[in-house]
C-alpha cells in the first residue's frame, strides 16, 4: 500500500509539474506573439466605382459589422460620416461591391475629420478632427455626445495639415491609438475612461523625392490595431512636380508592437516590421496615382486569413483624372 501511495503521488506531482511547464510555455508563447513576423498573404488590385462612389475626399474607414461600413471626408461641408456597403470575396479577399448609401451630420460644420474609429462596446464612433486636435464621440445617429479624448493635453494643439492624422480602436486592450501625420510622430493611447496611458516615439523613412515639389505630404495616415496587441502604421509619400506629370505616391505599411520586450530600437523609437509597401504613379503610360489615409479590418476569409481594407483620398477626383480608389490586402490570421 505505501509503495502504490508513493507512486500516486509521483504521478500527481509529475501532472502537476508537466501541467506547469505547459502554463509557462503558453505564457510565454502569448508574450512572443507580438513579436512574431506578419506574413502579407495577397496583395489585391485597386479598384474604383464610379457609379456607386461619390466623388469625395474619404480619409478614414472603420467598420460596423457584416459589410457595413462609416467612412469620413477631410472636406465635407458638416462634420459626420457616410454609411458604405462593402462586399468582399470571400476566398481572394477582392472587392466585389463598394456603395455609398447615406450621409450622416452631426450639425456641426466640419473640422477636417480625417479619422474615424468605432467602439463596439458603447455602439458610437469618434471622429478625429486635424484643424482642431479633437477626438469626438457621436452615437450612429449623428448625435454628438460631448465626450472627447484629452488630446490636446497630450499634443497640445497641432498646426494645420500636421494636426492628428490617425485613429483606431483595440476592443480587446479597450484602448484608443492615434497619432499626428508630420516628424515627430508620437503614437498616444487612450482607455476607454479616456485617461491618456502612454506615448511611443515612431521615425519615419527617409524621403525618396528627389526633386522639388509643387505639392508634397510625407507622414502616417493611418493607424489599425490588430488582435494580438499590435499596430500597423500606414505612412505615405505624396510627390506632385510642377508639370503634375511624374507625380507618385509611396505606401508602407508597418507593424509596430509597442507593448512588447524587444519593441524599441536602440534610439528609443519604435522597432518597425514591414507588412506590405506599394507605389502608384502619374505619367505617360499609367494614371494609378492614389493616396491611401484609410485603413481598416475587414472580414475574415473562409480559410481564417484577415482582409485589410485600405480606402484613398482622390481631393473630390481631381482634374478628371484622379479617383476614389478602394484596395485590399490579406495578412495571415492573427
């Protein structure tokens, strides 16, 4: 009897080890997550849709539910946003359907909104304003409910077109991300209590435009935050030359982990992955010219895979020649 009482506790204490050792190890593996390499699975075409698309100046994205959409303009004339349906393949992750469907004001004339992010917990939106460094909440009528996040205490107020470019929302953590577009880019989180938690430095590539520009905008556009933590960093490089032929636009796509062990470089800037990185030009032979400043989840496809939805600025299609272009990309699941 003493020698099976011995060896039950040998297999209990065993268990117990083993059954530690697999804690510890799945600790450990969900610590390392963040860190882990984001692979881009498919890059899928731009495309745009005259027909159901307003000619616009849509700078931000985020999505309700299902295919239902809010997407917000740097140049309306009131502050709101438009309600978009969008249909995704559900194997390639190609956009089959992208329709404006409404317009929602708040009353309130426009502050440049450039950013938009939905909070799935209270079922309202808030709206990031770059003229005057505001963060407000609105419910999915319109109604603005005087709740904002303490920006300005954080970044005092921003100049211009280097104001508050960015904004997403992580329902896991329940934190806000945003960020100004222009150096130097701090990246500041907010609770959902709207109590600023912290800043993260972040520096940006060097320029490619060798030349003088008529018009140029080189910064972030766009932050998402995915489920594991992490962020990526939209940043864009807007050339136009005098003569407008030549003109191009550089995209990259970053992810950052600002929570993590190893998440800093050695300058004390955040360490940046790349995801995906593209270029869109105007000249002779190609009119792809497109500014992306909206980004967003979209649906998972029937393998687990997460669709991007990545949404450009076409400055209400000028000349004729620019357009309201949608894109998506698809990153392995998280």
């Amino acid at each position: 009897m003493k020698r099976i009482s011995y060896f039950c506790n040998e297999v209990k204490r065993m268990t117990m080890k083993r059954s530690i050792l697999i804690i510890m190890l799945c600790i450990i593996a969900t610590a390392g997550n963040a860190q882990l390499p984001l692979e881009l699975s498919r890059m899928n075409r731009q495309k745009a849709f005259k027909k159901a698309v307003p000619a616009g100046n849509y700078s931000g994205i985020t999505r309700f539910a299902g295919n239902h959409y809010a997407l917000v303009s740097d140049k309306a004339d009131q502050m709101g946003f438009y309600l978009f349906t969008i249909d995704i393949d559900s194997i390639s992750g190609k956009l089959r359907r992208v329709a404006c469907e409404d317009f929602i004001s708040t009353g309130m004339k426009s502050d440049d909104e450039e950013a938009i992010a939905y909070v799935p917990q209270s079922q309202t939106l808030w709206l990031t304003s770059e003229a005057t460094t505001t963060v407000r909440e609105c419910d999915r009528q319109g109604r603005l409910t005087g709740r904002q996040l303490p920006t300005q205490q954080v970044y005092g107020l921003l100049d211009g077109d280097q104001g508050l470019e960015a904004l997403t929302y992580d329902s896991i953590s329940r934190q806000f991300w945003t960020c100004q577009e222009g150096a130097p880019v701090s990246i500041c989180s907010f609770s959902a209590d709207l109590t600023p938690q912290g800043c993260y430095a972040y520096c940006l590539d060097e320029p490619t435009a060798k030349r003088k520009p008529l018009h140029y905008a080189h910064g972030v556009s766009e932050l998402l935050a995915l489920a594991d933590g992490t962020l990526l960093v939209m940043e864009r490089e807007f050339f136009v030359p005098k003569k407008k032929i030549g003109s191009f636009v550089v995209n990259k796509i970053y992810r950052v982990a600002p929570h993590g062990d190893t998440a800093f470089d050695d300058d004390g800037t955040l360490k940046k992955q790349l995801v995906a990185k593209w270029k869109t030009r105007l000249n002779l032979t190609r009119r792809s010219l497109a500014n992306y400043e909206g980004m967003c989840l979209g649906p998972r496809l029937t393998d687990g895979r997460q669709v991007i939805i990545l949404v450009s600025d076409s400055q209400n299609q000028y000349g004729g020649i620019l357009k309201d272009y949608f894109k998506t990309i698809v990153i392995t699941a998280l």
